[in-house]
RNA sequence: GGCGACAUAGCCAAGUGGUAAGGCAGAGCUCUGCAAAAGCUCCAUCGUCGGUUCGACUCCGACUGUCGCCUCCA
C-alpha cells in the first residue's frame, strides 16, 4: 500500500517515491498578490494542505516551498491605480490571503520566498541561458527562445506550431519570435527596477519559480503544484527556463494541478470579477465547512461553488464533530491531542482498524478525499454502540483522519462557545441576564451567564413549568444561543 | 481554428468489466413535556446512439451538451 498521484507530466497515475530517501520537497505556485484572493485560490491550498498532511502522516520529512510572485505588471498597475507603493499592494493582498488562510486551518509553508528577494539566482540563471544561447537581449527585455529547446511544450502538450495559429498571440518588434517570453523586462519611466547585466529592470513571470524553487530545493525535486490554468504558459515555461540547465536533467518529478473552482458556471477569475472574495467567504461559513466541501470533490475535477453544496457541508461536518464529542465523553477522553491521534491511526485499534484502512485506501489512490469522507461516514454508525477504551480509541482515530483532512475541531473553539457570539448577541444576552438573575458586573463572562440561565430553565423543568422554560429558550433563542435537552441534561451551542 | 476535460438520483458528488461510496434534502419509525439534535430504515441503473464482450455505467466509435487552456489567472 502506498501513495499513488496522478502526474501531469507523464499523464498517468504514478505510485509517489521521494527522490531523496525520507525527505519530500515541495514547490506549490502561491500567489501574485494584485488583488482580493478568492475561492478558487483556497481551493488549490485547501488541497495541498491535506497533502502535506497524510505526507507527515506517512512519515516523510516534508519540506513545501510556497512563493509570492510580488512583482509584475498588474501590481505595478494597481499601485499606480490606488496612488501606494507596489509594495503597499502586496503587503495588503498578501496579508488578507495568508490570514484567510490561517483561519481554514492552511498550516504555513517552511518559506514563503519572494521574486524582488531573489534577484541574483534569477540573473544567474538568465545568464546561463544566454550562454546556451536560448536567451537573448533585445530592447525592451531579455527574452528566451522558445525555437531554441526542443522540448518546449511536452509538459502542457502543446506544439509550437498548434501555438502559433492561435489568434491572440501579438507578434512584437522587441521578439525574435512571437512565442518568445519576457524573462527580464527592462525599467520604463515609474516602474520599480533591480540592477541587472542588461541595466535596471525587473523579472518577467515565470522566472521567479525556477529560481526560487532551485534555491530552496534543489533540482530536481518531488512535487511541483498549482492550479490546472497554471499549466501553460507558466509552468511549461519554468520547465523550459530550468531543464536546458540540468543537463539532461528533470526540473521536478511530480507536477500535481489542481481543478479549478467555477461560480454560476464559469470560472473563478480576476477578470471575470465573478469571484467570491475569500475573506467575505470566510466571514459568512465556517472555514472547516469549506475545507469539507471541496473534500468532497476530486481535486482534479473542476467544481462549481454553490450555497446550497456549502450548507450540505457544514451539516455532514456537524454529524462528525458531534460523534467525536460522543465518543470522547463515552471513551472518558479529556482532551484529544493531535499527535496522540496521529499514533493512533498509525498502529489502529480494533474499534478503528476498518475506518483506517478505508482511509489510507482512499488517500493513497490520488487522494481521494471524497474516498476518506466517506470512510469516516461509512465507519460512524459502528461505533455508537463503543463504550470505555474502546471508544476512547474510536475517538483518537476519528481525530486524527480528521487532523489529516484539515477538519478537526480546534480545541480552543469548543472549550469556549460563547467566544462565537458576537457584541449585539452579548448585549442582548447581558440584557435577558439582568431581568432573570440581575445586572451583571463588569467581568462577567458571557459563557457563565449563559450556563446560569440554562440552569433556570432545567429548573423550571424539572418543575414542569414548561411554560417557563420554553420562554427562556426562545430567550436564549434570540441570542443566538440554541439549547438542547439530552438524556444527560441540556446543552447549548452559538449558532451564526 | 488547435489541444483537452467533463456529462451518475431533487442538489453536491465518489466509483468499478460482473448488476452503483458518501453528504445534503425528502419519507417512515425510535427517543422526547414540546422542540431540537441524534439513531435506525427507505430513496438512482450511471447524456444519446451504435460496437466489442458471457456480461459495460465502467472499453471503443459517433453524436449531443457543458466547460477549460491557447492572454493575466490557484
């Protein structure tokens, strides 16, 4: 049993063995920060994310590499637009993209490395295309000769020729060949500049992850992702701009792309504006309910983003996070540690052996998280019956697969409901405090309010003064604040 | 025009040459003061038409439809 992923560049579905014993390198294409980050970027993330993941899990040393193209035209573009620095642009974008994704749970890369810090590998690699005389100065730019590698286009199939007949390529006086591309554009009057053999300028695209994926990884290396539109031109240029100086070697062994996210049927794009802005997203569902939905979806495929898909998540995710919580007061478990979990699923107890294996089945057949989901919900209704060790058991294992998909609840959030109300709920909770107990003093935690009205009305219960209790309810209702009674007494919980 | 992907129940969506995972919604039941939640049960023959095969939803061909890349894009 072992990893197996789909590799675009033999197109075919290869079992994965990292190149250099235990480690695993990783170069994923992040972002060029020019604007709003919306939900097709998190998808590809969200994806790479649970890679990582069931790669920890297997027990590789992963290192994943994730840039910041920080410099190109749209940027300059938009710094001009909103009268800031280019750098002003990207630290905006930038900081609303990565703290998006520190809320659905992305962990970090080990580098986030950027084009602009990197200015010598890239020139040293131009310059080493010119002596192989596959790079040329002209003008306006230094630009690479795509007549000049042979194997330009294998990755994205394309034919040179297939590429020429397409209309929408313009020929230019600064190109020997309009297939050429910029790998050094030469400063204009206003744009930002680094020093270079061919004056001051700035890198073209494509240029960045060839250097900074060599920097930090070496070539070649594991994986190389991103998403499906990245294909050709920018990977398929990296490859060409990285392989001529290998001698005869690879760039990277693995190239994984992700399927892109449509919105009322057609693509996500900046220059659609059809996109759904991840920061409003995240605002409006809970971040693991996104990560469950596109869970649910074959990375590969395209998916098409819905309310209706994003509501049918977050109640199938309600179903885990309450079986878990079950179970963990069944098995006596106080808290559920991560790498206690992580063990768990690597030598699995009886109560889970079967959830483990269709797990590790799922994931390893391309990651099939659709597979996994379906491996935890196929396994929940045997373990209702689990009561003592094993359930503690059944429990570590159902957090642990959910660790590895991303969607495990965050022990802060659970101990702490009331922290999910928002002011107008604690005013109104504060105001419903001070006709049933009195005015609370200054410190008093919204939670500890909460539980006291919730004990009034199991008083009232109990007293079968249904009347009474029901209006509390409602009360508590209005808050956002919905009581449930269970054999064990009632509950509560922050509805949004 | 070139290259490519996809078409599975009300919705989302897996999957296999031998008679279709899962989630949501829906129906029934159990529990319950009521409600909610939860549990149990039920709910498709896989775009159309041909072909290959003992047998195809799964392979091949044609057709129809949707979409992507070929320009910045996760």
């Amino acid at each position: 049993m072992s990893l197996r992923l789909y590799n675009s560049r033999t197109r075919a579905v290869e079992t994965f063995t990292p190149l250099d014993g235990n480690r695993v390198r990783i170069y994923m294409c992040g972002l060029t920060p020019s604007a709003d980050p919306h939900l097709g970027h998190a998808r590809s993330m969200l994806f790479f994310d649970v890679l990582r993941r069931y790669l920890d899990f297997l027990g590789y040393a992963v290192t994943y590499v994730q840039n910041v193209t920080d410099i190109d035209d749209k940027i300059i573009k938009r710094a001009a637009d909103e009268g800031v620095t280019w750098h002003d642009i990207v630290e905006k974008y930038y900081g609303s993209f990565a703290a998006s994704l520190d809320k659905l749970g992305v962990r970090r890369p080990e580098v986030e490395p950027r084009a602009t810090e990197h200015v010598p590998k890239i020139i040293e690699i131009i310059r080493g295309l010119e002596r192989k005389g596959i790079a040329y100065e002209s003008d306006d730019g230094v630009y690479y000769s795509v007549r000049a590698w042979p194997a330009y286009g294998q990755l994205s199939g394309r034919h040179i020729d297939d590429l020429l007949e397409s209309v929408r390529i313009d020929a230019s006086e600064h190109k020997r060949d309009p297939l050429d591309f910029a790998l050094w554009k030469k400063q204009k009057p206003g744009e930002p500049a680094w020093e270079s053999p061919w004056g001051p300028g700035r890198p073209g695209w494509h240029i960045e992850c060839s250097a900074m994926s060599w920097e930090y990884l070496g070539e070649p290396f594991d994986i190389h992702g991103g998403g499906l539109d990245l294909i050709f031109p920018h990977h398929e240029n990296e490859v060409a701009q990285t392989e001529p100086l290998l001698d005869g070697g690879f760039m990277a062994n693995f190239w994984v792309h992700t399927g892109l996210l449509f919105f009322d049927g057609s693509k996500m794009s900046k220059s659609l504006g059809n996109f759904v802005p991840l920061e409003e997203e995240l605002r409006r569902h809970d971040p693991r309910a996104l990560r469950t939905l596109f869970l649910q979806i074959d990375y590969r495929k395209q998916a098409n983003f819905t309310v209706d898909s994003i509501a049918a998540a977050t109640k199938g995710l309600q179903r885990l996070d309450e079986t878990l919580a079950d179970l963990a007061v069944r098995g006596g478990v106080a808290h559920l540690d991560e790498l206690e979990a992580l063990d768990a699923l690597r030598a699995p107890a009886p109560a889970a052996e079967s959830m483990v294996r269709a797990l590790r089945e799922a994931l390893d057949a391309d990651m099939s998280t659709a597979g996994a989901l379906a491996a935890l919900f196929g396994w929940l209704p045997g373990t209702r019956a689990l009561e003592g060790e094993p359930a503690a058991q059944a429990a570590r294992a159902l957090y642990g697969a959910m660790w590895i998909l991303g969607v495990a609840p965050r022990v802060e959030r659970t101990a702490r409901p009331a922290d999910l109300l928002n002011s107008g709920q604690v005013e109104q909770l504060r105001g419903l405090y001070a006709v049933e107990v009195g005015p609370a003093p200054n410190g008093k935690q919204p939670g500890e309010m909460v539980e006291e009205i919730v004990e009034l009305r199991d008083k009232a219960r109990r007293a079968r003064d249904f009347a009474r209790s029901d209006s509390l309810r409602d009360a508590l209702a209005g808050a956002g604040i919905v009581v449930k009674d269970g054999k064990e007494g009632s509950t509560w919980s922050v509805v949004r």
